[in-house]
C-alpha cells in the first residue's frame, strides 16, 4: 500500500471512530516494511473511557498483539493528526520507524508543531517523519467535528 492510500484508510478509520464512540475523527493505520497493513486504531476514548485511548495507542496495542512483540521496527504509523506527547513517546518506545502525519496539531503537537518528542537528541530511538500527506482532508475532518458540536452546543442554549 503506498502512503496516500494508507492516510486514506487512517481517514475512514477517524470517520468511523467519530461515529461509532462519538469521538474526535483520528485515525491511526501501522504498515509493515512491505507496505501491508499491520493493525488500524481509531480514537477510542469516549468510548471505553480510556484516557490512553488515542488512535496511535490503540493501533500500536493492535500491532503488537498481532505480531507478538511490542518492538516495532521496520514498521511505519501513518496518522491523521499530529500525535500529542503520551503518542509520540508511546511511538518512540514502540521502536516505530517510520511516521506519517496528514494534519498538523499547532496547540498540542509533539512531533514538530509545540515540542518534538520522536526527534529530540536525547531519544534513543529516532523516528523518521513526513508530514502533510492528505493534510487538508485530515484538517477538514477535525473542522467539520468540531464545527457540529458547537452548533450543538448552541442549540442547547
């Protein structure tokens, strides 16, 4: 699978995220070096009520549990959204390779937007990373959620 068409599976999977556990659309989707895919996550927090529940956490518990280990080198994370601090250290920790980001998160970014955790010189483990694949279609999602929850929320009033 290449990398467009793997973001666009992270956005079905942020879609139905979204509209199953009526959380923020993120979706997360692992490849192996071979480019197929390993595991998929979406946001789950609502849902299980899990703070940990982020897309990249959940697709990286998937992938683990599929290959039997939680050392995930030689794969690739491809995410809607900027991952916040807990996934980019949960990334580092994984041994992930490769990350790919469609939107980038300018209030709570950790991978190059407010802090860079997977490329610090401190990390022992670096990450390579490429950004704004399919970018304005992972934005528009995150518009288009939020836009209808203030809309619902001044309804209310």
């Amino acid at each position: 699978m290449n990398i467009e068409g793997a973001m666009a599976l992270a956005i079905d999977v942020a879609r139905q995220a979204s509209i199953v556990g009526n959380d923020v659309p993120v979706g997360a989707v692992i490849l192996n070096s071979l480019g197929e895919v390993i595991a998929t996550g979406g946001n789950e927090r609502e849902l299980t009520q899990d703070p940990t529940g982020h897309a990249e956490i959940v697709a990286i518990r998937r992938a683990a549990e599929v290959l039997g280990t939680w050392r995930l080198e030689g794969h690739t994370l491809v995410v809607t959204l900027e991952p916040c601090s807990m996934c980019a250290g949960a990334i580092v920790q994984s041994r992930i390779s490769s990350l790919v980001i469609g939107a980038w998160d300018e209030k709570a970014g950790a991978v190059g937007s407010v802090w860079d955790v997977v490329r610090d010189s401190r990390t022992l483990s670096k990450v390579e990373v490429r950004g704004g694949v399919l970018a304005d279609e992972c934005a528009q999602l995150l518009t288009d959620f939020f836009e209808v929850r203030r809309k619902a929320n001044l309804d209310l009033m």
